[in-house]
C-alpha cells in the first residue's frame, strides 16, 4: 500500500524539550484524516514537523513515496503540502486578490473557483487583507492554500475562534473539498463534525499515536479516555 503521506515513529524537539516522542499516521490519496487529542498533546508540532517547520526531528515522514526530511518548508510547500496554519496568517498589507496570487501554482484551483467557493473575498477582492473580518480571513488564507493547488491539505484549527455562521460556512466548504477527492488532514475541536467527515482518526497523547480507526470505531468510550469529552 502506497500512501500520499507516512508518518513513521516522529519524534521532535523544541530547542532540548522534546515534543513528540512516537508520532505513527498515514493519509491515502483522496482521504480525510483527523488528528485528535487534548490541548498539548502534539498536534500542531506534528504538523509543523510535515511542514519542514522544526529544527529537530527524528523518523520518517515520506510523501508521495519520497522522504521530506531535511527540505526546507518553501520546498515542502512546492512539492504539494498547503497549510492553513493555528492562528490565520494572512498577509496583512496585501489586498485580499494580492494574497490569493502571491502563492498561487497552476493547477485546477485558480481565482475564479476560489471566488466561487468564498464569494465574500471576490465581493472584498481590492480591500487589505488587514480590513477584514476574522472569519473573512481564514476563508482568505483557506483560499490561498488552495491557489497552490496543493495534493495534501492540512487544516490546523481552520474553525478556532469564529463565531457559529461563519464556522457552518467553513465546514460546507470542507465538506465540498472532500467531495472533490482533495486528500485533507485536519485537527478540529468539533469532533461531531469530524465525525461526519473524516474517513480515518488518530489520536496524539503526550507526543505519541495513541489510537487509530474509522469512524464507527470511535466509541464514546474512547473519546471519553483519550479527549475528555
Ligand atoms: P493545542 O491544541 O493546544 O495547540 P497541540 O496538540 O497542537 O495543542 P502542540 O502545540 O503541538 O500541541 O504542543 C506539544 C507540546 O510542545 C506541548 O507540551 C507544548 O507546550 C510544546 N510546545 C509547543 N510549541 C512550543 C514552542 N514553541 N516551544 C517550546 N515548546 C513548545
């Protein structure tokens, strides 16, 4: 079995503290993968580690069949891994269109379908990025993930902070990526939406992989042991 991403026995440092101590995952092309776990665990550094974004890590994360390892994160980014980093980072003293070309790689998603997508940021096309609202900029920077028409999409917290519209608004268009094959990993507090969406589930407790499965598998009693809730 090939996969698009692997993950194999991660283990990262910040500076001597070390994060992640056995990190285990694996994405099939056109699936969504969920990480789970409490506030701590290692969800974002096991991100940021696919990303290129440690200084420090041990084991393997291949994508596409070929290790990332020692590439730096704009190269990662190249080869076809879009982040929508914890915390919306747009561009702020770029215009919402500047932003969206600023990235931008040939590929099935150009302007017009983003537009088509978050018709709010074609109505804001000339405005600062700065100017607009929070949830406004988190379609802004989903948008321009997707203008590098990325082969694997990873959606850190896309829905943190945002009031319950405007957070319906982003799962739609979760939901219609999934429907176009896009391969996502995503980390979410909402696990009853990730419920319905996400083919496959991992768990993180202090830096490792400490579950795996489908959906059904996921009983309460896990979520209970493992997430509190
Ligand atoms: P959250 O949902 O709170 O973002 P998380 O599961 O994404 O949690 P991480 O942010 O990956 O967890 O944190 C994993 C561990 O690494 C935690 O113990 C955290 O304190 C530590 N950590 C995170 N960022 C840094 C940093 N910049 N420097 C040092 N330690 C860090």
């Amino acid at each position: 079995m090939s996969f698009l991403l692997e993950i194999k026995s991660l283990k990262s440092w910040y500076g001597a503290s070390q994060a992640l101590f056995d990190v285990n995952l694996e994405i099939k092309k056109g699936e969504v993968v969920a990480l789970l776990g409490r506030n701590g665990m290692g969800k974002t550094t096991t991100v940021n580690s696919v990303c290129g974004l440690m200084h420090r890590y041990e084991g393997d994360i291949n994508f596409g069949g070929f290790p990332l390892s020692g590439q730096p994160s704009f190269k990662i980014a190249q080869n076809g891994i879009g982040l929508v980093p914890e915390g919306r980072r747009v561009f702020s003293n770029l215009t919402v269109l500047e932003n969206l070309i600023a990235t931008a790689r040939d590929g099935d998603w150009s302007l017009k379908e983003i537009y088509n997508l978050f018709p709010r940021l074609e109505e804001r096309s000339y405005q600062l990025a700065s100017s607009l609202s929070g949830g406004e900029q988190q379609m802004l920077v989903i948008g321009r993930a997707l203008m590098t028409n990325p082969k694997l999409l990873i959606l850190d917290e896309a829905t943190e902070g945002l009031s319950p519209t405007v957070r319906s608004e982003i799962w739609k268009v979760i939901e219609k990526l999934k429907l176009k094959n896009i391969s996502i990993l995503i980390i979410d507090k909402s696990l009853k939406q990730l419920l319905e969406l996400a083919d496959n589930f991992y768990i993180l407790e202090k830096g490792k992989t400490v579950w795996n499965g489908a959906s059904k598998k996921l009983t309460n009693e896990i979520a209970q042991k493992f997430l509190g809730v």
